[in-house]
C-alpha cells in the first residue's frame, strides 16, 4: 500500500509532475507512453503511481513485469465487473514490484476483491455514498475479508478500521482511503490544489452546524463526514451497519486472543 507521507504528499498529474516537485508526490498516468516513462523515473520524491484506465494492455504489465522497482503501482479501477478478469495481467508484475488495485465500490466489486486477493494483491475499496446493491457487496467485501484465508494482503478500508476498533490505531475514513487533502493534495493541471487542505475538518464542522445526523453519530471520530460527500443528505443507515459488524468483529478478535493469552 501507498506509504502515508508526513508531510502531505502532492498527487500530481502526469504532465505537471514533468516540471519536477520539490517534495513527495504520487504520479498519476493514463497512457502507456506515461507510464513507461514514470516506471523507470528514480526521483527520490516518487512515492507511488496511478495507473488509470491501463489495466488493459497487455504490453503495458510485460513491461512492468520486467527488472525490478520499488516504487509502489495502485491499479485503478471504474468499472469492476467488466475488468475484473484482466486483474490476472498483474500476477508476473507481482513478483517484481509492489502494486495493488484500487476498487469502487460498484457492481462486481466482490468478483475483483476476490481475484486480486487470490493474487495476493492489496486493496483499497472506495464505498463512496454506496447505493442498496453496493452495500450488499460490502457486506459480503467484508465477511469476505474478515473469515476467508485467501486474504493476505490488507484490504482498506476494512484493515485500518479493524485495528482502530481493537485500539490499535487511529484516523478516519479519509486518512485509510488516502483522501483526506491534508495528507494527499490532489493538484490540477497548473499545479493549484483541487481541495483546500483543511477541507476535511471544514466539511464536518459544516454538517454539525447544518444539524446533519453526524452531529450525535456515534461513528464520527471514524467517519468524519466521509459518508457525507458529495451529497449531504445522504441515508447512513446502512453504512452505520456495516461499520457495526466490523466493529462487532473486532471485539470478538480481542476476546478470542485474550481467551488464548
């Protein structure tokens, strides 16, 4: 997984970070020549890239395959049910190079989850505002996660919030999903920032102050409005639920090691 960078770290797009960057930064490519390109790059601030709308091209992942790197690849992906089976391109790249996949919490989200896990590759779920159907696929994303011994790899946001209920770390939603602009400023093509970095604490603090239902939630300190945006008036029911079975999961984990201990 993307390492957290302290400071924040810029994520860049492909043209913009040609100009270099006096700092960490992420590298977002979306053809195969930026890709190649930003493969071999060993600028000491490269953190990681973003591989868009790549996964596939076959000679693209023969390339990656080839030599040895250690800057991290997060294969992004839009449409989980008709890329799913193309996630078989990264099994070679695998043994080279770190690189997981990134999945919206859409249809045949599960099918990837359970191919890229298959793969040993690590995860990062964007649940978004999940519809009735994505929240079903979460649900079983997550018993998927939590009792399948396939899984090896981490698969966010499930990892971090586990250990954060079993008191083992801490942070939000938008901290797991590398989405908070404090720590991953996103830029546009100028080089200007695309949220303002306090944006997380300002969108909150605005829908406590709208009376939104964050305001008595019980999962705040987690969720931080995450479930909010882009629409305020989003139904958290059934996030709320979700949340509730990780967090019942937790506990029986320190209860069954403290039963062994």
């Amino acid at each position: 997984m993307l390492d957290r960078p302290v400071p924040s770290i810029a994520v860049l797009p492909a043209a913009l970070a040609e100009g270099g960057w006096d700092g960490p930064f992420l590298v977002v490519v979306q053809t195969p020549q930026e890709f190649s390109r930003w493969l071999g790059d060993r600028s000491p601030g490269l953190k990681g890239i973003q591989v868009h709308g790549l996964l596939g091209n076959p000679e693209v992942w023969a390339l990656a395959a080839q030599g040895t790197g250690q800057t991290p690849l997060d294969v992004i992906l839009s449409d989980p049910a008709t890329e799913f089976s193309a996630l078989y391109r990264l099994v070679d790249v695998r043994l080279v190079r770190p690189i997981g996949v990134t999945i919206p919490a859409r249809p045949g989200l599960l099918k990837a989850l359970r191919l890229a896990a298959s793969l040993q590759l690590w995860v990062r779920l964007l649940p978004g505002q999940p519809d009735a159907q994505a929240l079903g696929e979460l649900d079983e994303a997550m018993q998927f996660y939590l009792h399948d011994s396939m899984v090896q790899a981490p698969v966010e946001f499930f990892h971090s919030l586990l250990a954060t209920f079993r008191g083992l770390s801490g942070g939000t939603l938008w901290d797991f999903l590398e989405e908070d602009p404090a720590l991953f400023s996103h830029r546009g093509a100028a080089g200007q920032l695309v949220q303002p970095t306090d944006w997380v604490k300002t969108h909150l603090a605005d829908l406590v102050e709208q009376g939104a239902e964050c305001a008595t939630c019980r999962w705040q300190p987690v969720c931080a409005g995450y479930f909010k945006s882009p629409d305020p008036t989003y139904d958290c029911g059934g996030v709320k639920d979700l949340l509730a079975g990780l967090e019942a999961a937790a506990q029986e984990i320190t209860r069954d090691l403290a039963g062994q201990s």
